[in-house]
C-alpha cells in the first residue's frame, strides 16, 4: 500500500483492496463489525468461521452495504493445514485482520492442557502462519496492512484468565517485530487491544452489562463492537500510512487508570 499523496483523501477508501478478517464467520462479533465496514469502504472481503451456515448469514448482511465482493471461506484456525490452506484460498490480500480467538476460562491450577494448546494454536500459531504466508505476497504487490487483535488482558493481570493473556501478549510481541521485519517492504503491522465488548457471544456467556466489567473502564461503560472496528478500519487503511508497530487501546481507558 502506497504511502498517501493527499491528505483529503478518505481513510476509510477501500476501493480496489481485498481483506481477509478471521473469526469473523458469526453475526454480532467483532469480525463481523469489521468485515461492514471495511466492505462499506469498498474492500473485496473474505470473511472465515468455522460454520458455513452462520458464515453465510454474515455474507448476506455484509453485502448490503457492500460496494465490492464478500466471500466465505471456512476454516478451522486451530488445525495448521487448515490455516495454510486458507492462505493459499485467499490469494493475495492488501489487509489481513488476525481477529480469531479462543478464550480459555480457568484457574491456572485447574487449566486443562487441551484447552491451553487450542488457544495457543488459534491465537498465535494461526496468525504466525497466516503472516508468513501472506506478507510476502504483500510486499510483492508493493505493500499491505496486517491489525491483530489483542486484548487489555495482555498487559492487566486478570484471575482465571492467564492463558488469554499470555496469548494475547504473544500476539503483541509478534506484531512489534513483525513491524520491523516487513517495514521495508511497506507492510503495516500493528494491533487492537479491546477491553469489555458487547459481542453476541460475550453478551451471551456474561449478560448484557458483562457482570459489570464496563464499570472497569474511564468511561464507565462497555464498547459497541463496531466502535472497536473502526479503529481496526483505521489501521488498516492508508490514513494510516505512518503507523505502524503500534498497538492502539481501545479500551475506554481501561489501560490508563
């Protein structure tokens, strides 16, 4: 992606961009979010999940708004051939959203170990994959922009939660030196950290006020998904050119206080 010549331009102009997003195959999620507005913007989207009837359903309601094409590949992200293969499905991608994610409850003395392997595999080894198979066809076409999606449970010590943390601390290391790595090849790398979001399955697993978990934050409530995707939509385009390496807290100031 070419550094931008005109500071009126529209950050969110996706026109003639093709974006693969994962975890992005269940109506309501923060994928999902992701995936509207980036086909909003014009983007050929490539939308995965690992059930082709609810994927089919976020075709449909992506479409509506969309100005380019929206597709559904499906892929179980915790499987290594079935990352591979998805990489090679989608072709060459200008904006790839590492958004899947596993969230293993527990105590670490009760952690069961299948569960600490299935998150790693999805976390960090599916994004690791993706990256390498996918940012040299970036740099081939002349650049690209990679978002991972982190989490506040990165950096804040949260109980029954060490494995997603140390997930998602992973990914943020990752994306600081995948920044460096492909700099000069003109792919962006930088990550999200969200902190207590209304997804629909967050919503159903915790109510809709998230066991209070808004009340964390500087600014007292939880995020509409779609306000953690317009930074993810943000990052993503050239508006922001010279970001890269960053990993930007959408968090309602949970992190700050």
């Amino acid at each position: 992606m070419s550094a931008p010549t005109d500071e009126r331009q529209d950050p969110m102009d996706f026109n003639g961009k093709t974006a693969l997003i994962t975890g992005s195959g269940a109506i309501g999620g923060l994928g999902h979010a992701a995936a509207r507005i980036l086909a909003a913007g014009g983007a050929d989207v490539i939308i995965t999940g690992t059930d082709p009837g609810r994927g089919a359903q976020v075709v449909n309601d992506v479409r509506a708004s969309a100005t380019g094409t929206v597709r559904f590949i499906p892929a179980d992200l915790a499987d290594p051939r079935a990352v591979r293969q998805l990489a090679e499905d989608a072709g060459t991608v200008d904006i790839l959203v590492n958004n899947a994610g596993v969230v293993p409850f527990g105590a670490t003395a009760d952690q069961d170990l299948t569960d600490y392997d299935a998150a790693f595999a999805v976390n960090v080894r599916a994004p690791f994959v993706l990256v390498a198979r996918l940012a040299p066809k970036m740099a081939a076409g002349g650049g690209g922009s990679i978002v991972n999606v982190s989490s506040t449970a990165a950096t804040l010590g949260m109980p029954a939660m060490a494995v997603y943390g140390a997930t998602k601390a992973a990914l943020e290391s990752l994306t600081r030196t995948w920044a460096a790595e492909f700099a000069a090849s003109n792919v962006r790398v930088n990550a999200v950290a969200p902190g207590p979001m209304t997804t629909s399955k967050v919503v159903a697993a915790m109510g809709p006020d998230l066991g209070g978990m808004g009340l964390t934050t500087a600014l007292k409530r939880t995020a509409d998904p779609a306000e953690v995707a317009q930074v993810i939509a943000f990052l993503a385009g050239d508006g922001a050119g010279y970001v890269t390496g960053a990993v930007v807290a959408a968090d309602g100031g949970r992190t700050a206080i």
